[in-house]
C-alpha cells in the first residue's frame, strides 16, 4: 500500500511538473535529466506524463559522483570542456526537467578550488543555454543525504517534500500575485522581531513571484532593496549555509545601505570573509518573503528554507537585473529570519505580516 501510494505522490508530482510547470503539448521535444539514482521513480513519471501529453521525451543521467572523478583525475583541457551532448541536448529540447538528487554537501571536499571553478565555468555554458532556449524547471528531489542534513527520517523528508510540492499551484500563484501586488505598492519596507528592527526602500524596484514555473518546491516573492537604504539590525534565528558550512546566531547592522559590524555566534571568521569578498557584498541584494506554507521545517538547503511561509530572507551580495537591482558582487547569499512566533512585517507604515501570518 505504501508503495502504490508513493507512487501516485510521484505521478502527480510530474504532471504539475509536465502539465503546470512546463506547459508541454504536443511534439514538443523535452529533455529530462536523472541527477543521481534515487531521482529514477520521478524521471519515470515524468516521462510516462511528457508521454501522454504527447511530448517527445528523452532521460539522460548524471552523478556528484562522476562530476568528482572529472575533477580529480581531468587535466585542464577536460575541466575547461562543456560537454557538446549535453549542449546539444539544450538546443534539441524545447523544455527542460531537471531532477536534481541530493547527494554529500562535502562530495568536492579535497578538490583544488581551482579545478571546481574550472569546472562550474564549463557548465555554466550548458545552464546558458538552458535558461535560452528551454522552457525549464528544476526539481530538488529529497533522499538520505537530504534527509539525514535536514535532520530528519526518509519518511518524514518524503512527507514534508510532497507537502511542499503537491499543491494547487494555480490557486496558490494567485494568491502570490495578490501579496505581490500588495508589496510593489509600497516604497518603504521595515521588519520587526527578536533582536531586529531594520528600514530599506524598495522604490522604483520590482518584486517578482516564484510560483512553480522555475523551481519545484516554490513559493516566494522578492525584489532588490534600494542599495543605500538598508539602516537598522537584523539577527537571524537560523543559521546561514555557505558551501555546507553554518554560521549561526547572525547579527547584522546596516548603515545607509552597508553592513557595519556582523557578528555570529560560530564561524565568524568565514562570515568576515564573505562580507569582504568584493565590494557589494556588503549590501542587500534581495528581499524575499517565503509563501509555500506547505514548508514548515528549517532543512538547510536554501531551495526549501527561502520558501518557508511566514519568513523573509536577505541575501547579502548580487542583485537580480529583473528586480531592477544594480548591486553587483561575486556574492549571493540569502539568510533566513523567522517571523513565525514573533515579527512583523510593515510596509509603508501598515502591518501586513504578524507572526507569519499575512494580514492583507
């Protein structure tokens, strides 16, 4: 029984991801990609849902584990290649599904940093194409890596994965675009909780909704804060994550746009390192407002934690040009605070936001 029901979670997972996410008719060409083996009952649903819809679907695999053996044992003519099969693939499809397996944080722990970003540059060059000339969504499926991070069993990593992702996506994008619309309409921004009352101006920007066309699980609405707006303190209830380390206990305090003094209950050296990266590191460059209310539990992968409904996020660093943001730096990351036992959110001087609940 339990199988027969995991299975149908798997099917009607894929026909959100065929039918919602992607949109896929008839003929259409679509490229699925199996990232570990623990994604094959999803890729299996997907491509008996791409089938039905009368797509053309094609599975390719890859692993962590074979991108590890490239990078220890490939010279540089091999770490600087971007595979032309799996450009090609990109040109070929017409939409893009990417199963995303988790797999060891710490997989690349001992590889030269210069042979990863060799690396990471050559596939850069496939996701370019993908974000070109694919409709695509990608997908973090959860295993025991996933879960054994999250600090979870498998059975309760399954259950909150399906709980994020089997929604009514169209009813819940029409309630992000409501908020959305609610937020575009403000200029000024002030967050209130434990250890933090924080001002910044989102004027002249634009918010955008995540609603389950790019990411799956989804659910959030962000824009890029003014740069020299940001004044007052934040402090984080949860730690951010950086390349699978934590630096917990965040306080933050801003000046005309810029972070002044950051302190952390552990790993301060690495969050000193990362604020002097480059010289917008040291300013917002995205506030987000996590709306999936179907997450409910911190689980250290920033593709679930920013969805997380009745929390905000900021991310210190790079700024999207679709927010209409200008801040530019080599950084991006996004911290989480939670709103959820105490905190508000104003906007223009009225409450929306109380204890994780919206109030508009």
């Amino acid at each position: 029984m339990d199988n027969e029901r995991r299975r149908s979670e798997w099917e009607q997972l894929a026909d959100i991801l065929v039918s919602y996410s992607t949109e896929v008719q008839p003929g259409q060409k679509v490229q699925i990609t199996m990232m570990e083996v623990e994604t094959f009952a999803l890729a299996r649903a997907v491509h008996a849902a791409v089938i039905r819809a009368g797509g053309l679907p094609h599975v390719e695999f890859q692993s962590a584990y074979l991108e590890r053996d490239l990078m220890r044992y490939g010279n540089q003519a091999q770490l600087d290649w971007a595979p032309e099969m799996q450009a090609h693939g990109m040109e070929w499809a017409d939409v893009y599904i990417g199963l995303r397996g988790a797999r060891n944080p710490h997989e690349f722990t001992g590889i030269a940093p210069e042979k990863i970003a060799a690396h990471k540059r050559a596939m850069g060059q496939v996701s370019a194409l993908r974000n070109e000339q694919t409709r695509w969504v990608l997908v973090r499926v959860p295993n025991e890596a996933l879960a054994q991070q999250a600090e979870m069993s498998l059975d309760e990593m399954m259950a909150f994965f399906f709980s994020a992702t089997l929604r009514d996506w169209a009813a819940e994008a029409q309630r992000y675009r409501e908020l959305c619309a609610v937020f575009q309409a403000a200029e000024r921004v002030r967050l209130v909780g434990g250890g933090t009352d924080l001002t910044f101006s989102t004027r002249g920007r634009v918010y955008e909704v995540a609603d389950g066309h790019l990411n799956m699980p989804d659910g959030e609405i962000f824009t890029a804060p003014v740069d020299d707006s940001a004044q007052g303190t934040i402090t984080f209830d949860f730690p951010g994550v950086y390349v699978g380390q934590r630096v917990e206990g965040i306080r933050l305090e801003f000046d005309q746009g810029q972070v002044v003094r950051a302190t952390a209950r552990t790993n301060q050296a690495l969050l000193d390192k990362l604020l002097d990266m480059d010289a917008g590191a040291r300013r917002l460059g995205e506030f987000g407002v996590g709306t999936n209310f179907g997450i409910q539990r911190f689980c250290y992968d920033i593709l679930y934690d920013e969805k997380i409904g009745g929390t905000v996020h900021l991310a210190l660093g790079r700024a999207y040009a679709e927010n209409k943001g200008i801040n530019q730096s080599a950084l991006h990351w996004d911290i989480i605070k939670d709103l959820r036992q105490e905190g508000q959110i104003w906007l223009d001087g009225r409450v929306v936001l109380e204890k994780g609940r919206f109030l508009v």
